[in-house]
C-alpha cells in the first residue's frame, strides 16, 4: 500500500505543488514464477517426482487472470522475472504471450528449462526476445545413461534442442547449462565445457542440491578426489572457452575443505547455534506458483511449507504488505524466532543479514528553502546505528541506480542526491536530508528514490517519490 502526503509551496512567479508520496513497504526487485506444473521428465530429486511441493498434487497451468494479476502487482517495482519453478515452461500453451507481455513492459527475463522439447514458434521467436537475456537449460549429466537414470529422458534430445537455441537466439540471450553436483554426474561433467562450446553455449554453471546432508545425497560430496574433479572441470572450461560459475561457492568450499564448518555454517539448525539465517529473500524477491499460491521463496514451494498468500483471493500487495510477510522479515532478526523452514535452509548461511537491523520511515512532511531547496526527514526504524560505517544516501530507484533526468552539479553523483547530515542516527531518531532539487516554474516532473547504503544495501520502507505540478486540479490526493 502507498500513502501520499502533499505540501503546497510558493513559487517565485505562483502557486507550485510539490507531492512527497511514500510508498510503504518497497516491493521486490524480482520474481520467479512457474507458470505450469506439468513436466515431461521425472527426475529423481524433483520435488514434483517426490511430491513435495505445492503443485505436485495435480497438473496445473497457470491461468491468464493469475498471469495478468501477477504483473499489475509486480510492474512497477521489479526489473527481472524469472520464468522457473519445478514443471517445464515449454509445456505451458501460452508461453510466448507471456514473454510478449514481460518484453513489452521492458522487464528482464531469465528462462529455465529441460531443453527436451521446443517448439518452432518459440525458435522462431527467439531473436526479437530483446529481454530474454538468459535461457538456461538443465542437463545434470553428459553421460546417456546417467542423464536418463536420473531425468528419465534423452540427452540426445536435450542437446540437439541446446544447439538450435544457440542459433536461434538474439544477441542479448546468454545461454547456459546448469547440472546438480553429485557423485554420479561429476565424471562427465568433465566431458561438459568442450560438448557445451562446441553446441555454442558460453557458461556451466554447477548447482547444489538443496537439502542434501554433507556427504550428498546419494554419495559422498567431500573429500579430496572431489575437489580435484571440480578442479578439473574448471580447468576444462578454461581451455574451452566456456565459464564455470558455481550456485552455491562458499558452501562447497566448506564442504570440500572443511566439512564441520559446512555442517555449521549450512546443514545444521541455525537456532541450535543462536543465530539466524544471512537471507534477503524476504525483502528482494518472491516465488508464486502455478495455482498462484506465493512463497518467500522457491525452497518453501518445493516442501510447500510457509506460503504467505493466494494471488487468486488478493492483490500482490496485500500480500507483499501484508501480516505474514511482515512477520517473516521481523523473524530474521531474532534465532528463536525463526521459522523450522529457515532455520534449516541449506543454501544461506546461518549469521544475520544487514536487512534484519536497518529500517526506515519517510516522514510526510517536506520543507522548502527560498532557493527552492527541499528537506525531507526520515526516521531510523531499525534497531542498528545510522553512522559513519553505516551513513545512508538518497538514490534514485524504479531502477536503482538510474541516472536522472533532474541531475544537477550539487548532487553526489546522477544517481545519488545527498546524504544526512547527521553524524549518527540511533534507533527511533530521524534523520536531515537536502535535496537540491530544482524544477522551473511551469514545468512537471516525478522522480523516484529511495535510501541506500552505498555497496550495501537499499533501505527497506524508504521509498518515496516527488512529483512538481503547477496545476492544483492535477495533484492526487
């Protein structure tokens, strides 16, 4: 929800509106979403396959109103979307609507798929997908006959659909392969940097399982011999061209190198330890899934557990806004109010994210100097310091970091206005800041920002925008 406050201020030559509108609970900066729940594989660490997660109960396609009400809530804070849960995108009828309605409205898509069926209207497609500027396809193995044990299918397939997207593809699309480390996969993925390079695929990018116990899944994933096969890998990809990027790095590390912290760090339960969970999910992005039911997260969807409401019943942001998401993000800032979900995650490390401690409130009143100056208060709703380790600026936002069009020399930079000016703000004091705005009389104009801490982080709760209008009849109130 949003809450606008406006001030009428004098103009040297008459009557000039300034409307300071704050916006609340800022909204995710991306999203996934699995638009089906159908799948035409069965892999064997699926959550689908072990009937899991939220949609393994039966086949279900995302549904056009879901769709629609999806992006009405999302548009106009997220710049990515990705196209992913745990069914096959291909399958779903009105694919291609749906990367039409994401390139339309300029937000960047990531796709994910099994690259066991394609369609030609989707390579056909493919060059004008100027915002499809990651597809990505799952193979796990380069052996057969792993490659079916595993996914029930055809690496064949899998492969001669890889080589048709890599010459289909427009300029913009990255194309990659990701496979699940396991023991049984590790000896082709050797084999996978110079197949990948010669079917025209630039990146590898190695996943770990989600809730694997130290010593893997099904085999062992420590030791030495290990290593050396990772190792071999990158040194494979290096000679092919080919970058190898690792989902999870720290934790594999720890758990080639140093397994008891591995143990603590990711696989045992964070509160036995007094400590939350490093995750800032639950203020950047979220999950929904195909019957439209939305998670902090993919893991949650996978064990449907944790779901924080129903695009089908209410809005988006009723439900970014509302009690339950407000909870979760309050609960990583205490271990024993974590939830069983979080505190067990394997793929964050137990600690606290900065989120859990910083917290602001645009306060809805704006002061003007003669020379048109303005001066906006924010108070420091967190429970950490506001100083010189931790000073926050204001930078523009819907995107961050956008260069504005309202830029003069007096800023920080194009993207960042000023600073406070106190040298320390505690928990529950506010914060001064000049913003050395300055809009012509007769002239309209909106900008967009917010708080940042400068190779940090954004502010939750602090954005707000300023729109200058010179007519009374077109400020809404």
């Amino acid at each position: 929800m949003n809450y606008t406050r406006n001030a009428k201020l004098q103009s040297s030559t008459g009557q000039q509106k300034v409307v300071l509108e704050v916006w609340g609970v800022d909204g995710p900066n991306s999203a996934s979403i699995e638009i089906t729940s159908k799948c035409n594989l069965k892999c064997t660490m699926c959550p689908l396959t072990l009937a899991t997660s939220s949609t393994s109960g039966a086949v279900t396609h995302l549904t056009l109103p879901l769709w629609e009400k999806f992006l009405k809530g999302l548009e106009q804070d997220i710049s990515r979307v990705l196209l992913t849960g745990f069914g096959e995108p291909m399958l779903h009828p009105h694919l291609l609507r749906f990367l039409g309605d994401l390139q339309e409205r300029s937000l960047l898509t990531s796709l994910t798929t099994n690259g066991v069926r394609t369609t030609p209207a989707f390579l056909a497609a493919m060059p004008d997908l100027t915002y499809l500027d990651h597809l990505n396809v799952s193979i796990d193995s380069f052996d057969p006959d792993v490659y079916e044990a595993i996914r029930k299918g055809k690496l064949g397939k899998c492969l001669d659909t890889i080589s048709k997207y890599a010459k289909a593809r427009g300029p913009r699309t990255t194309l990659s392969v990701s496979s699940i480390l396991m023991q049984s996969t590790l000896p082709s993925l050797k084999e996978a940097p110079r197949k990948l390079a010669d079917l025209g695929v630039e990146h590898l990018v190695l996943q770990s399982l989600f809730d694997q116990a130290p010593e893997g899944l099904d085999q062992h994933l420590s030791g030495e011999q290990l290593a050396d096969q990772i190792g071999e890998i990158q040194h494979q990809g290096a000679q092919a061209g080919v970058e190898v990027h690792f989902e999870l790095p720290d934790r594999l590390q720890l758990e080639l190198h140093d397994p008891a912290a591995a143990n603590r760090n990711y696989f045992d339960d964070s509160r036995a330890h007094g400590q939350s969970r490093v995750c800032g999910l639950a203020w950047d992005t979220t999950h929904v899934d195909a019957a439209g039911k939305v998670f902090p997260c993919c893991r949650a969807a996978a064990v449907d557990q944790g779901a924080l409401g129903d695009l089908g019943k209410v809005s988006f942001a009723e439900i970014w806004q509302g009690q339950p998401y407000q909870a979760l993000r309050s609960s990583f800032g205490q271990a024993d109010r974590l939830s069983d979900l979080c505190a067990t995650c394997t793929t964050v490390p137990a600690g606290l994210h900065v989120h859990a401690g910083f917290e602001g409130r645009v306060e809805p009143v704006i002061d003007q100097a003669d020379d048109g100056t303005l001066t906006l208060y924010v108070t420091n709703c967190g429970t950490r310091d506001w100083d010189a380790e931790y000073r926050p600026s204001i930078g523009t936002a819907r995107p961050n970091d956008r260069e504005s069009p309202l830029y003069n020399k007096s800023w920080i930079s194009r993207n960042r206005v000023a600073r406070m000016h106190e040298g320390r703000v505690s928990p529950g004091g506010r914060a001064r800041f000049t913003l050395p705005v300055n809009v012509s009389d007769g002239e309209a104009a909106k900008e967009h920002f917010q708080l940042v801490i400068d190779g940090m982080f954004w502010i939750p709760g602090t954005h707000f925008s300023l729109r200058w209008d010179v007519r009374a009849d077109n400020i809404q109130h």
